[in-house]
C-alpha cells in the first residue's frame, strides 16, 4: 500500500465513523474537510472503497427504496449504494488513531490526522504534535542553513522564494506551539478540582484548540514548507 492510498483509507474510514454515505458525499466531504485530498477522483476513491469492503471494514447497503433501485435498474443507472463501517472497522480506525511514528507527523499525513484530532485522545493528539513540532524544526534549520550558503548565488526572487518558505515553516511552527500549550492548559485544569468543564469531543477527551479569533491554521500540505 502506498502512502497516500493507506491515507486516503484512514479519512474514509474515519468519516465513515460519523455517519454512512454514498461515494458522491465522500468524495464531496473528503475535497471540502480535507485539505490533502484536494485533487483526486473516483478513480481513486472506488478501488479504495472496494479494498475496505473486502477487509470486512465496510458493508455496501442500498441508498434508496428497492422501487427506485429496480427503476435505475431498468433505466441503465447504477443504483446508489451507501457506504457503513462495521464493528471491525470501526476497531481498525481507532488503532490507527492511536499510531503516533514518524508518518503521523509527514505532510499529507498529519493534515489527515489532525481533521480527526476530536476522535482521538489527548495523549495521542499531544505525541503527534510535538512530533510534528519537532519534523518541522528540523526542515526549518536545514532550511536555514541552506540559506546561508547559497544566498549569494541567488536572484532576489529565488531569495524571496526561499524565504516565503522558512515564512511558512516558522508561521506553523507558532500555530503549533499554541496547540501544544492549549492541550496542556486544558489537562492542567481537567485534573484540578475546581476547574471549569472544557468541551468535549467524541473520544471522551477535553479539546486543546485555542480559544482565540486571531490564530489560523497553517497548511500542513502547502508545498512552500517541504
């Protein structure tokens, strides 16, 4: 499995979590929730879908009255066909939300991960971070270093180029530590005795996001930052 099919998997498996759907609403869900997955088709999306079902992942139901379905029959249309996770789906998608390695934090991978960061736990959500914190401070030195010494061999826009590109790394590493600092703000007041009840999301954890209007969140994908 590639790297990007085994992610495009993991958002269907994980949207499938919130509710069936057809292909159409998947596609439409993964092209608008999802970032990375701007520019794909249903060439790539069916074969995935095929592969979930054949793992006992997904169940392939009707998506409309056996009366409809007989009339896309006669008239040469495919009938609709709803998409649900099974219980061994639904198993496989919270271990792999619980994976934290290297890949988490590449990326296509991370953009994924954080789309369904209200499913997964604090902990889980806190090594992914700063995991990704720490893939991105690493790019952000070696792109620093390449600046130096290339510098004087470059045009003004080349510079300005590469400068945009440290711009961005920089920009998401802040976002970042605001992530970071928020999810540990809200576990410190989770374990205090008075503290105020912080919003909860579907894995039963109290959320991290920062509770301010001026923070946005960088692009994970944006090619200037690889």
């Amino acid at each position: 499995m590639s790297r990007r099919s085994g992610i495009l998997e993991f958002a269907v498996l994980g949207l499938l979590r919130e509710a069936p759907m057809h292909g159409y609403e998947l596609r439409k869900r993964l092209n608008t929730s999802l970032g990375v997955f701007r520019a794909f088709s249903y060439g790539t999306l069916y074969p995935c879908l095929k592969t979930l079902v054949a793992n006992g992942w997904l169940i392939e139901e009707p998506g409309s009255a056996p009366e409809e379905a007989l009339a896309a029959s006669l008239a040469g249309r495919r009938a609709k066909i709803v998409y649900r996770l099974t219980a061994a789906g639904k198993e496989h998608f919270e271990e792999l939300l619980s994976h934290t390695g290297p890949d988490a934090w590449e990326d296509e991978h991370f953009a994924a991960r954080f789309a369904f960061f209200g499913q997964t736990e604090r902990e889980v959500r806190m090594r992914v971070l700063e995991g990704r914190r720490s893939r991105l401070e690493e790019r952000l030195e070696k792109m620093r270093a390449s600046l130096v010494r290339t510098r004087e061999r470059l045009d003004d826009y080349t510079l300005e180029l590469q400068r945009h590109g440290m711009e961005s790394v920089e920009r998401e590493v802040r976002w970042l530590n605001e992530l970071i600092e928020s999810e540990r703000a809200g576990r410190d007041q989770r374990s205090g005795p008075d503290a105020p009840a912080l919003h909860d999301n579907d894995s039963g954890e109290t959320g991290g996001l920062p509770r301010h209007g001026g923070s946005t969140r960088p692009d994970p994908s944006d090619d200037t930052t690889k």
